[in-house]
C-alpha cells in the first residue's frame, strides 16, 4: 500500500525524503516509480498532472500537500470514493495571521501615506497618525477564526461572514445571505474564503458597491476570488481606499499588470503562507495509515461544500 507523492510546482525531493522516513523506503514513490497502479493507497498532490488518476482508480485518499483543495476538486477524474484531506496546522494558521495582522496595522498606522511622504520628502506630523477601523473577515473558518481571535486581542473591532453562524468570542457573526449589513459595519475586508464555485469572482465590482466608500481590501485567499480590473476601478473611483494582495487569477501575475503600478496597492506573491514541510508530513502519513485502517483521515473535506 504506497504513498505517491505528485506536483508541477513543488520541489520534490525534500517532501520524498520526509515521507520515506515516515513510512520507509519502499512505501512512497513519483510518478515514474508506479508499478502496480492498484497498490497506490494515497496520492499527495500540488497541482498535480492531469492524466494522473487516470492511472490512480483505486485510490483511497487525495492529500492536499497544503490548505488549500481547489486544485483537487477541479480534477474531475478523482475517484468518486476516496477521500481528499487537507493540512491544518497551527504552522498555517499562525504565518496568515501575522500576514493579515501586518496588512492590518500597516493601513491602520497609515504606513502607505507615509511612505508617500517619504518619497516626496515631505514631513507631515499629523494631530491624528491612526485610522479608525472596523475590520470584516470573510471565511471564518480555520485561519480566519484565529485571525479574528487575534485582532480583538489587539482591540479590534471585528466581524465576520461565513456559511454557518459562528461563535468567536467578541466577533459579531454574520451568515452569507447577511452580507449586506456585514459590510455596512465594516471599512477594511479580509477575505478568507476557500475556492468554491458560489466564490468564485466574489471580489468585483457587485461587492464593491455594497461596501463603505474608502475601505481597504486584504485578499489572501486565492486569486479566483478576485477581478483585477473591478478592484482597480474600485481604486480609481475611491470606492477602495487601497488594497493588500497576495493571490491572484494568474500568477505569476503578468508584468502587463496595471495592479504592479498601481500606487494604492501592496503587492506579495503569494505567500503569506507557506506550508512547512515538518508540519505536513506527519499528518498526511498519519492519514495514509488511518485509511489503511479503515478510519477517517484528518482534515476530511467536504465535497459538497468545497472546502
């Protein structure tokens, strides 16, 4: 019963040689390594290639090497009855908050005028060096509820927007079909939602008008969320203030971007999280033995839901 490990982005041989301590040598195998196809109990994959489950019928479990399980789901050859799994670990939770809460403060202490008035040399000590903020999350899932729990320990005023109701000490929870009073309440808006159909371009130009005139935008989740020319009109109209973004419908995002010269946009490449090797391992082997065993792995998604 192996383990075999598929990626087009990721280096290898790192995650090979952690896996094969693990579970031993013979266990975990690439691509060029299958013999017997039926004897693959678990894929691990990251964008994986596409004729892989062509070969993969029998497999048990799909393992996510990170978070995120858009690239799994989108595959429409994944065996109807395996399981896909993805990683949480507070190794993910902990980076994306520290992001977030950077994106935060950094609008929060005005730090994009300054570094304007920097460029231009003009020394400008305002009376009042802090915006006031109301800050909205989008996805209070895993990584959202810790960032919420965070920023109200920082003495934010929080909000968040999810499919179920949640209870996140301090944290006003507002269901989808509420979007429109959640947005009322707040001006900066973390979006932390996993990749579904229903989230698909949620981030465009029918969001934007709902929201307060100059909020900010955080997008940290993935880049399907988001339309590049409605966030750019948004700026341009004022109805953005600025914007904050690590994910992006293409990436690398193309040098012909407009987002790369924009003035009132922080670009990252996406990496607020990354997933650490140490953290992963473990758990998806731990997976790999479970199904073996006939058991639930950990961090099972939901296919319905899409997350």
């Amino acid at each position: 019963m192996q383990l075999l490990i598929d990626s087009s982005t990721k280096d290898l041989f790192p995650w090979i040689n952690a896996f094969r301590k693990e579970l031993g040598e013979e266990k975990v195998i690439t691509w060029d390594g299958i013999t017997d196809p039926d004897d693959v109990t678990t894929a691990v994959v990251w964008n994986h290639r596409k004729e892989l489950f062509e070969r993969l019928r029998n497999v048990k479990l799909v393992a996510s090497m990170g978070a995120g399980v858009d690239h799994i789901l989108s595959d429409p050859l994944i065996p109807g009855a395996a399981f896909i799994s993805r990683v949480i670990s507070p190794h993910l939770s902990e980076p994306m908050s520290n992001y977030c809460i950077g994106a935060v403060l950094y609008y929060k202490k005005q730090f994009d005028k300054y570094l304007e008035d920097k460029n231009r040399k003009n020394w400008d000590q305002e009376f009042e060096p802090e915006r006031e903020i109301q800050v909205g999350i989008m996805g209070l899932g895993e990584l959202g509820r810790d960032l919420a729990i965070k920023l109200r320990s920082l003495g934010f005023e929080v909000f968040g927007l999810s499919q179920s109701r949640k209870k996140v000490p301090g944290v006003k929870s507002y269901l989808s079909t509420e979007s429109d009073e959640f947005l009322k309440q707040i001006n900066l808006l973390i979006c932390m939602l996993p990749a579904t159909a229903e989230t698909n371009g949620i981030l465009s130009k029918s969001l934007f008008d709902r929201m307060n005139r100059g909020s900010f935008l955080v997008n940290v989740a993935r880049g399907h969320h988001q339309v590049n020319e409605d966030i750019v009109e948004a700026l341009n109209s004022g109805i953005l203030a600025g914007a904050f973004l690590d994910v992006f419908p293409e990436e690398p995002l193309p040098e012909s971007s407009p987002l790369w010269t924009h003035p009132k946009v922080f670009i990252t490449p996406h990496i607020a999280v990354v997933t650490k090797i140490e953290a992963a391992v473990p758990q998806i082997a731990e997976n790999h033995m479970r199904v073996i065993r006939g058991e639930l792995p950990i961090g099972l998604v939901d296919r319905s839901k899409g997350y």
